[in-house]
C-alpha cells in the first residue's frame, strides 16, 4: 500500500478546552494536512461544560476530515481516549492531548516508525518543566514502584502520547474494556513491535490541568489495583513481621521478668495492639479497593455513553464497553 492510501486517525480528548482549541487547530491543521498519509481528526467531547462542543462542532462542519463524538456527561480522560480509538478507522491511531504539550510535528516521525513495521510507538517525556517538581517527583516515584511491583514494566515517564497500529488498536477495541483502566500500562501490556520517540512537552498554550493531585493518586491506586496483586500479599509478609515482633517481645518480657521481677506490661500491651489493629485496618482498606474494582467490573456498566457524533462513519462494537 502506497503512503498517500493509508490513513492516520489522530484522537483528541477534551474536557473544558475553549480557550485552548482554537490555538490548537491553527498550529496543528498545517502539520496534519503535510504528512504524507492521509488522516482523519477525532475529537472527543468528554461532556465539557463550556463551549468546546460549539467550537468543535465549528471544526466540523468546515472541514470533513474531523470527527467528532460526544458524551452525554463527563467520564474521564481515559473513557475519551478509549472511544476515540473505538471510532478511528486509520492503519494508525494517535492519541494527543488539545493543549499543544504533545508537539504534533512530532507525527511525522511517528508515520516513520509505523512505516518502519513498529505497532506501538510510545511518546516518552524527557522533561515537563510546567507541571511543577512535586508531580515529577510523584511520577518518577510512581514508576518505580509500579515496575517493582508488578510483572509489566512501563517506561518511564511514558505519556498518553502514543501510536497504534490498527491491528495493535483493534486489541484494546475488543479486549481491554476494563471499567477500572490505565490506557497507558495496556499500550505497553499489548506487546506486539515496540518502540519509542522522545520529547519535551511544552506549556500549556492555555487553561490548565485537569488531573489534580488527588485524581492522579486515585489513577495511581487504579493502576496498582490493575496491574499487580502484590498488595494482597502483604498480608502474609505482616504476619511474618508481626509473629516476629511477637518472639522478640516475649522474649524481652521474660528477661525483664527475670531482671527486674516486675516487668511493666501494660504500655507495651496498649502499643502492641495499637500497632496490630492498625495493620488489620490498612489491610482491609486494601482488601476493599480490590473488592471495589470487582464490582465495577461486575456492575457492568458502559465505560462511556454517547450522545451525538458528526462526520463518524464507523459505529463501535455493540456491546457494553
């Protein structure tokens, strides 16, 4: 197949994008329309409260290369990213972000790469300079310990910048549909030719975050829960740690009863149980996160739910993702 037959579907998830999606068309359309496939524009409308859905609808309606899906109500970054690759009908799937940190020159290299036979390309940061030191810190932190953890290992300070085959994209189309999701650890879980392109994310062109810290600790938490069981044994690594604690401490009061005859007992008594119930309650709390992620996949329930779409000419799998 020759470049100019094969097609690029290029997905942009926003929420709340207004002073942002003007810029972002301007700089981005004369890049889209050089690279040397053709491509097709996929918004995903993650139920904005402002008035991204009117400029989109815009877009839309001046040029036929833009898609454009709508959801009934917010459902999060990782819905929107998921549906937009449920509705591209390119040999490649790029997923970007509207506010211009992921660099859309930056796709040429990515068609090279998938020329090249790679099926997933990952976007990896070298820096972030406007996230602040507190967020880098947190995400290197969180890399580290969720390659210690778990059997997958992710790349470090990979984004949400990333590129499918349609092959690749066709495997979280049908079998990732997970209510719990981290889109990020399924790209680099799927296998298939793998490769990586660096990057510096630039500022934001406006508005601001739309993960504070305590959605990222939440996305953390789901990630952990997604991607290993090692929580779940901790509970046997207390008990070991506890029962030796419990060795030590009979054995001190032993000696100290034969010491000093009259070993005091009692605030020992109150800092061993203390200790002991606040393990019990840690390990509780763990054992319900996981329980809460088995309902959420019990329950069922769509991971998003469209209200409208222009210019779509494909309709997703009928079933309840």
């Amino acid at each position: 197949m020759e470049e100019k037959d094969r097609k690029l579907s290029i997905v942009v998830s926003v929420y709340n994008e207004e002073a942002a999606l003007r810029e972002f068309y301007r700089v981005s359309r004369p890049i889209f329309e050089s690279l040397s496939w053709d491509y097709e524009l996929i918004f995903v409308n993650d139920g904005s409260s402002d008035k991204s859905g009117e400029i989109l609808r815009g877009f839309a309606a001046e040029n036929t290369k833009i898609r454009l899906v709508e959801f009934s109500r917010n459902f999060g970054h990782e819905a929107a990213m998921i549906a937009g690759i449920d509705y591209s009908t390119g040999d490649g799937v790029v997923c970007m972000d509207a506010d211009l940190q992921h660099p859309p020159e930056l796709l040429r290299d990515i068609i090279a790469k998938l020329g090249e036979g790679y099926e997933v390309v990952n976007m990896v940061r070298t820096s972030n300079t406007s996230a602040g030191w507190l967020k880098n810190v947190t995400s290197s932190a969180f890399y580290h310990l969720i390659n210690r953890i778990s059997d997958v290992k992710m790349l470090e300070n990979a984004s949400d910048f990333f590129a499918l085959s349609a092959e690749a994209a066709e495997v979280l189309r049908v079998d990732y549909r997970e209510k719990v999701r981290f889109l990020r650890g399924y790209v680099q879980n799927i296998g298939f030719r793998r490769t990586a392109i660096t990057y510096e994310a630039r500022p934001r062109v406006a508005g601001h975050s739309k993960y504070s810290i305590r959605r990222l600790a939440r996305l953390a938490v789901n990630t952990i829960l997604c991607f290993s069981d090692m929580p779940l044994r901790l509970g046997i690594y207390t008990g070991f740690f506890v029962g030796l604690l419990g060795i030590i401490l009979m054995i001190y009061t032993i000696w100290s009863h034969i010491v000093t005859g009259t070993p005091n007992g009692y605030a020992t008594i109150v800092v061993v149980l203390c200790f002991m119930f606040a393990v019990l309650f840690f390990l509780l709390g763990i054992i319900g996160e996981y329980i809460a992620v088995l309902f959420a996949e019990l329950k069922d329930r769509p991971v998003y739910i469209v209200r409208d779409t222009v210019n779509c000419e494909k309709k997703p799998l009928k079933e309840k993702s």
